[in-house]
C-alpha cells in the first residue's frame, strides 16, 4: 500500500468508532471562525492529538479538533484549526484532513480562509468566493506515486469550484444581504507576509486575494472527487497596498470582526446544500 494513503487508513481506524455520524460536509475553518461549533448541534469532538500520526497545528489562533454535529440538520464534519505548509510539515500531512474527511464520508469541502486582499475594490472585511486558484511555490501534494484508491493520476481542474455550490453561497449572500466579492485566490508558502513587488507580480497574474492555505488542501480533494467551494475573509489590504506594515494580530482582529456576517453565511449555504 502507498505510504501516504496508508498513513490516512491508519488515522481513521484510529479514530472510526468516535465517529457519530456520517457527514455529508467538511468544513475547513480560517482565521476568526474558531468558534462556529457554538452554532452547530455538536455531537462529538476529537483532538488531533488523540488521532494516531495526525499533524497538530502550531498557529495561535488555530485549536486542533474535529467538531462532528448538524447544521441546520445536514450532518458535518467541521475542522477547528488546520496545518499549513509553512508549519513544517510535508505536503502530504498538509492535505491528510481533507482526505480522511472523505475517508469518513464527506462528499463535500467546503474551504475558508482568512487572506490579503490584492483587488484595489477590496477592504478589510470583505467576502470573496472563491471561483479559482493560482498555486504559486506550494508543492503540488499529488506529485509521487499516484494513490489509485483516491483518483486517477491526472485530475482535470478546470472546474475545481464546484459551479452548483457556487450559485448557492451567491443565492444565499443576496438573501441575507451579505456583500459578497467573487475572485482568484492564490496561495504562497509563507509564513512571512508577500513583498509589495510579490504583491504587483500576483495581481499581474490575475489574483485577487492571496493567503497561505486553501489551494492545496483544494488539489487533493478535486483528486478524490469531491464537490468543492470555498469563501475568502479579506483580512487585510495586501503588502504595498497601503503604508501600513502587515501583522498576525491585525488578521486575526479582521477576521474575528468579520466573524457574525460569515458564520452567518457558511450556514445558510451548508442549509441550502442539502
């Protein structure tokens, strides 16, 4: 067996008799959506720690569980803290979540994130759905041996974000009266901030918001065929963007800020899924 899909197999029997339901979402949160679990109907949670080989994030900001419970009824499986690449960890730890998530069940990702933003219509605060990515210096976590139990060895990714999802959180936008940016998100490695002259090479290339996350984790789970999307919270204006220095704490702040409008529209969405 691939080392890499073995690791997976051997975190969910770890772990599967913990699990209470089968989820029919997997939800992903950024920054300043530490504290969605309190609007779910929680049945269960389970440490990183408790799970066998699981990577364990190190980000203040980001705890380490997986939340099991209902959202308006539809059974999911939420991520309380993610690991990142510039964590230290291989890329294939990275996007281990997201394929034991589908390993329990889940048919659907959905990503969020905190990120800068590069359009100039941007302010801190502001909603971006995802509509494609740009993965700029990120490994490709699908480079090795093909794992032929997820998905075939070259994946189309011309619809990466699934355009049904997409009209949803639209549709769902409107009717709360949340505005809601459509753009490109690109992920760098990190974990320090981009340069102004990144920053104007990124928007060169048609990006709109860039953070360090989300696209990989997107990779490995339009791989196994899942139904993809994904909302961008702007945290702040990117580097060169304004004169003021970039900081942890001021995303963090954004971001918890911005938090009421987009719990309010992850759940309305994961609602309107089923």
């Amino acid at each position: 067996m691939n080392q890499v899909y073995e690791k997976v197999v051997k975190c969910y029997e770890s772990i599967k008799e913990q699990i209470p339901l089968t989820p029919k979402v997997a939800l992903v949160l950024g920054s300043g959506l530490g504290n969605y679990a309190d609007t779910m109907d929680v049945k269960a949670e389970i440490d990183y720690s408790e799970i066998e080989d699981f990577p364990v994030s190190t980000v203040p900001g980001h705890a380490g569980k997986f939340i099991f419970g209902y959202v308006k009824g539809v059974p999911v499986v939420c991520m309380k803290g993610r690991v990142h690449y510039y964590e230290g960890y291989p890329i294939s730890d990275v996007v281990l979540p997201a394929r034991l998530m589908k390993m329990m069940g889940a048919e659907i990702l959905f990503l969020t994130n905190a990120s800068g933003g590069i359009n100039p219509s941007f302010s801190a605060g502001s909603f971006m759905l995802i509509k494609d990515h740009i993965s700029s210096f990120a490994p490709n976590p699908l480079v090795g041996a093909n794992i032929d139990e997820l998905g075939v060895r070259f994946p189309d990714m011309s619809k990466v974000y699934n355009p049904e999802l997409q009209d949803v959180i639209r549709r769902t936008a409107k009717e709360c009266g949340i505005p809601l940016h459509e753009g490109i998100y690109v992920q760098l490695t990190g974990p320090s901030f981009e340069s102004p002259a990144e920053i104007r090479m990124l928007r060169g290339l048609g990006a709109d918001a860039v953070g360090m996350s989300t696209v990989v984790e997107a990779i490995a789970a339009n791989h196994m065929g899942m139904k993809i999307c994904g909302i961008s919270c702007v945290a702040n204006l990117a580097a060169g963007m304004t004169d003021n220095p970039l900081t942890h704490e001021e995303v963090q702040e954004a971001s918890n800020k911005a938090a009421p409008l987009f719990r309010q529209l992850i759940t309305e969405s994961i609602a309107s899924f089923a």
